[in-house]
C-alpha cells in the first residue's frame, strides 16, 4: 500500500515520495483531516513491525489508503 501510495504522491509534489516517517503521514492527511497520522494510517509506520495486526485496523487502513490514493491519481502534474 504504501508503495503505491507514494508513486501516487508524485502526482502532486515530486518530492513527496521521499518523506518519511511522520512527515509522510502528515503529507497522506492531505488536508482532509488526520486519519494518517493519528488514526490508521498509522499502520503504513507500524504495522510491517507488529507481530499482530488486528484485522479491522487493516481493513481501515485498507480503504484509507483506497481513497487517498485516488485523490492523488486524479490530480494533474
């Protein structure tokens, strides 16, 4: 997911998919709130170190990350 969401970023700021960390989500919050960077979106940072990931976060995370990144597909260079 998050590889396809930065190769969508580039989209609207070539720079955008060399963030990191809290900087990336922050960028994925966009400007329509903080699902990213504090709710589970979170899961792009830290789900790859969980042993377990409770599925309802994923399937979140899932259409979260659906959404943003035809928002970013869909805009011009």
């Amino acid at each position: 997911m998050s590889e396809l969401l930065r190769r969508a970023a580039r989209r609207a700021d070539a720079d955008a998919d060399r963030l990191q960390g809290e900087a990336w989500l922050r960028f994925l919050d966009g400007k329509q709130g903080r699902a990213f960077s504090e709710g589970a979106g979170r899961l792009l940072l830290e789900g790859g170190y969980r042993r377990d990931v409770d599925s309802r976060q994923f399937e979140q995370l899932r259409e979260l990350a659906r959404i943003r990144f035809l928002e970013l597909m869909a805009r011009r260079r």
